[in-house]
C-alpha cells in the first residue's frame, strides 16, 4: 500500500452524481469497489460495489427509487446496506448486507471515508470556502492519472518545472522563480509561499484577467499539501492598488490503487476586470497543462515499475516542499501498517 487509508478522499463530483441520474456512479477508491447514488432526500449513499450473495457488481442492476437491485439474481439492498429482499424466499438471511461507506458533500466535492470505520469522526474533511463561497468560480475537470499519490504530490510542490514543461504560463522577462520564502510545516499538512519580481503579463494572464497586458504586476505564488487528499494552489496578479486576479487552482487527488490516481481539478478565480468567457480560458489553460503533467508523472511511475533497482535521487531546495511532503505520507502510511 501506497497510500494511507484513514484520510478523507474525494470520491466523485456533484455534477458527477446529478449527471448519473437514476443510474449509480461506479468507482475503485483506495483498491475498494464503491457505489454512489443519491438519494429522494438529496443525500448521498455509497455502498459496496459487490453483491453480498455472489462477487457481482451491485453497479450492473438497477435502482428502485432509493433500493439496489443486484442484476444476477435481485437480491435488493436498502442505502443503509441492508440486504431487504431476496427473490427466491421469503425473508432475506439476516445478517446480509454489504459495506457502506461515510460520505459528505461540500461544494462540488463529495467526499468519502474509507478507512477505519468510525475513524471518520475524529475529523471532518478539509474546508475550501473558495469553492462555495459565492464571491469565486470555479471550473472543474476529473481525469485518471497512472501515477502514484506520491509523485502527484511532489509534482505540484514544486513548480520550477514550470520553465521546461509550461513555459508559455511564464511571465515575459522571469527566467528562474525565486527561491521559497517560507516553507511551513506542521504535524500532517506543508505549505510555501513565493513572490515573482513584477513583470508584464503573460498572454494567458492578459486573457483571463482583463488587466492591460503592457503594465508590470507583481505576483504571489502559493502551495499547501494539505491532506493526503487534498493539494492547493494559489496565484494572486498584484497592481499597485491590490490583487487584480486571484486563481485557486484545487487538485483533489484519490488513490485508485497503489500506482494509480484519480484526480480532481477545480480552477476558481475572483477580479474585478474579469471577462465572461475567463472560465472557459481557464479550462483550456489548465487543460493542457494538466494533460502534459500526466504524461510526466505517467512516465515516471512506469520507469518505477520497469526499474525496481534501489536509488537515491538528490533534492535541490526547490523540492524542500516536496520531501516535507513524502516524510508525512510515507509516516502516516507506515503507521497505519504497524497498527
Ligand atoms: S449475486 Fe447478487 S443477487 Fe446473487
């Protein structure tokens, strides 16, 4: 195992759900086969994705308003995971019923627990007002990563791969990002901040900000790991009177397996000069950018696999962020082993 279990993930979004209709949203998180519906009361139910009679997916029947219908022989299970009918008898055995898992919807995110059971209760999933708060929008994609949790989060505490793999996001005249000015750590979770010497804008700046691209702007750049599930990103566009444009660029990351991650983006931004169609710029932007980081992290994670030969790659103090980041992942899953 790659990752800890005991974390709150996202498990899908609420577009996601809505869009499934009468039907369910099927998933493998954290190397579980899981089952999302909701239901008449605008809740959510996750149930195990395997029938409790048979190994058949509970996915490939059918829903009878908030029951499940197994597809193989109709065993039927309420959203508690209670098995409530059994075709060929009278009453079900008791006792049959299949895992449900916690969930909980915050903005776009619907968020599941899948780790020790009541261990959910200790403490709720991270807050990100950014995302519900009515002053910011956002826009969102979801994509499959054949990359481990692990490298995703190295990959985005470090952006001075910005130069070689994004150079167009650059601003004119900046040719290496300032050192890290601050590198906070705590127990669970690091963060950093960056500042960028003033300088105009880029192309991609100037179309989603609506600021006159021939001015120079300050910009402040900052990144958090803050939980294994969570990472965050911010990019605030200064002038001379304040922020011009702040971006929050979201990444909820869930393990689908050890090697394999799906990943959540959100792009949420507020600025007064704002044009209409920002949010489809944004999209596209962070599109491709997020395309050339999963070729990158895929090629990795295949070069693990192909090449198990110990190493020791060196760090440079750019990836100060990053290794924070592996010792708190690589404790928390050792510690979850031992106990
Ligand atoms: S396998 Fe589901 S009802 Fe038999």
């Amino acid at each position: 195992m790659s990752y800890p279990k005991d974390c709150w993930y996202v498990a899908a979004t609420r577009d996601e759900l809505d869009g499934a209709g009468d039907g369910f949203t099927a998933r493998r998180l954290l190397d579980t086969l899981v089952l999302l519906f909701r239901l008449a009361d605008g809740s959510v139910a996750a149930l195990e994705d395997r029938c409790a009679h048979r190994p058949y997916p509970l996915s490939a029947g059918h829903r009878e308003g908030d029951l499940v219908v197994c597809g193989y022989h109709g065993c039927t299970y309420d959203a508690t995971g209670r098995c409530v009918r059994v075709p060929s008898q009278d009453n079900p055995p008791s006792g049959a019923r299949v895992r449900t898992y916690p969930v909980v919807e915050h903005g776009p995110f619907v968020w599941i627990w899948i780790g020790t059971p009541g261990g959910e209760r200790l403490r709720p999933p991270p807050a990100t007002p950014w995302l519900h708060d009515g002053a910011w929008s956002s826009v969102g994609e979801r994509r499959d990563v054949a990359a481990d949790l692990l490298l995703l989060h190295e990959h985005y505490l470090d952006l001075t791969n910005v130069f070689a793999m994004h150079p167009e996001m650059v601003p004119p005249g900046i040719e290496a990002l300032p050192p890290l000015e601050e590198v906070e750590v705590s127990e669970l979770s690091v963060s950093y901040k960056r500042e960028l010497p003033k300088a105009p804008l880029a192309p991609w700046e100037a179309q989603v900000s609506g600021l006159d691209s021939d001015e120079s702007f300050g910009r402040t750049e900052t990144g958090a790991f803050v939980t294994p599930g969570l990472h965050k990103q911010t990019y605030t566009i200064s002038g001379s009177g304040g922020p011009e444009l702040e971006l929050v660029r979201t990444h909820a990351f869930t393990p689908r397996s050890s090697g394999a991650t799906h990943v959540f983006l959100q792009i949420s931004w507020r600025g007064a000069a704002v044009p209409p169609d920002a949010g489809e710029q944004l999209a596209a932007v962070f599109h491709e950018m997020a395309s050339r980081d999963s070729a990158v992290l895929e090629t990795m994670q295949r070069y693990l696999d192909e090449d198990t030969t110990p190493r020791r790659y060196f760090n440079v103090k750019a990836d100060r962020a990053a290794v924070r980041a592996r010792r708190i992942l690589t404790s928390m899953v050792e510690d979850e082993r031992g106990r």
